[in-house]
C-alpha cells in the first residue's frame, strides 16, 4: 500500500477536493484506496457521505489508541474500492490530548493500522491522507506512514512563496520517516490569465518541484459542492474533470 499525504500549510488551495477526486481516479482504474480524513472540519467525510457530527470519531479513536479492530474505525463509502476513515471536531480534542502526554509514541498513532493491522495494508493499494493547513500532532502523525506528499497550489504570491516552508517540515518529518518525499506540486484553479501563467513559469523555472498537473478552474466546481460528488460525477467533460483524470493517468501510468 502505497500512502499519499495531501498537504499544503494554506488553506483554500483544494486539498480535500483533490483527495476526493484522485480517489476516485484511482477507484476508476481499479484500485482500492482507503481514505483517512485528517482534518477536524470532515470535508473529505462531508464528500463521501459518511459525515458524524455526534459521536466520537474514527480519526479520532486512530490518534488515541482507543480502538482494538480496523472495523471499528473503518467505513465502506458508496464506492465499491474506496473505504474511509472520518474526521469531525473530535479530531481537535483528541490532537490536544496527546501534545499533553509524556508519552514517546506520540507520533506513531497511525502505523498500527496502515502496517501492523492483519489485512489493512495488504488490501488497499493506496491510501490517501487529507490534511488540515497546519503541522499539529495528527498531521506530524500522517507523515509518519506516508510515502509521497502531493502539494496542491493555487498560483498566487502567497502560496507560491509557502511552497519552501512546506518542503522544510517535510525534510524535518524525515528524522522520523526515511520514505517520506516531497513528489511534487499540483497547480489546482488554473485558469490561464497573465498572471497565473507568470507565476507557472516562476514555478518550473525554480527547478526545486516537480509539476505533477495542472487543474484547470471550473464554475461547475462551485455547483458540485452542493451535490458531494467526485467531480467527474457531476461533470465529466468540465475542465476540472478532465484535468483530474488526465493528472492521475499521468501519477499511475493507468488510463481508463
């Protein structure tokens, strides 16, 4: 199983959105993903149908050791493929709780179930990690079994210049993780004016990230958040569609 970290310390640069999606990309083409939510606002769990507001949840249970089988914590979505891990602000109690404990194994919460549960590791192919826009004790924990982080960035001055700050907490998060790299940057709300396509240039030509795709703005994004469905779903000839399915045709070597 292969385990990808969504990250980016900005918010509104479409993490979840594209953790919903590749996911989905990824179910098309006949893997099977498992989702983790690591987010207290449960976007990723919102988008999949498996949103609970009211009772403690799985991530949660994840960051405090308080479960005993993967089915506990473990949900089908309605996609046959694709299993989830949800969030709600149940994630920010249990985050505060263990940056209280003495306790050395502060950041290996997440390795029982991505590697020492019998069946986990073994079933998904790859399992996909949407991270809130800061570096807390649950997303230091993300990084502790994740493979390959994906940087989604919107061009604009600002994100552009958080890009170094990511990639330090990243070489930093090695000290605990020799697998963990930085694979790349994926330019989310691309929409070819002057500007954006300045600031695509500024960003190949620093030669320190991979371009991983470009996925271009659609309105029928903005639609589609009141429907919760993978974007192709909703509109598969849209902009934002195509983009995604071409940038994980490209990520896997997989067309469908």
């Amino acid at each position: 199983m292969k385990t990808v970290s969504i990250l980016n310390l900005k918010g509104g640069v479409a993490k979840t959105f594209t953790a919903v999606n590749m996911a989905y990309e990824l179910h098309r083409r006949g893997y099977k993903v498992l989702l983790l939510d690591n987010d207290k606002q449960g976007n990723l769990s919102k988008a999949y149908g498996r949103y609970d507001a009211e009772n403690v949840a799985p991530i949660a249970k994840l960051l405090s050791g308080g479960w005993k089988d993967a089915g506990e914590v473990i949900q089908h979505t309605d996609y046959e493929g694709i299993d989830i891990v949800t969030a709600n602000m149940s994630l920010f109690g249990a985050t505060w709780n263990l940056t209280k404990e003495e306790n050395e194994n502060q950041i290996g919460r997440y390795e029982r179930l991505a590697k020492h549960t019998a069946g986990v590791s073994g079933y998904y192919d790859y399992c996909i990690i949407d991270n809130p826009p800061d570096i807390g004790l649950n997303v230091v924990n993300a990084l502790a079994i994740t493979d390959e982080v994906i940087v989604p960035v919107k061009i604009d001055e600002d994100a552009l210049e958080g890009l170094d700050i990511v990639a330090e907490q990243i070489e930093e998060a090695k000290a605990f993780n020799e697998r963990l790299h930085l694979l790349g940057v994926l330019v989310t709300v691309y929409q070819n004016t002057d500007g954006e396509a300045a600031g695509m240039e500024w960003l190949g030509q620093q030669g320190n990230y991979n371009i991983l795709g470009v996925i271009k703005y659609s309105k029928k994004v903005a639609e589609n958040s009141f429907m919760r469905k993978p974007i192709y779903e909703y509109s598969p000839c849209c902009g934002a569609a195509q983009s995604y399915k071409k940038f994980v045709t490209a990520y896997t070597g997989k067309a469908r």
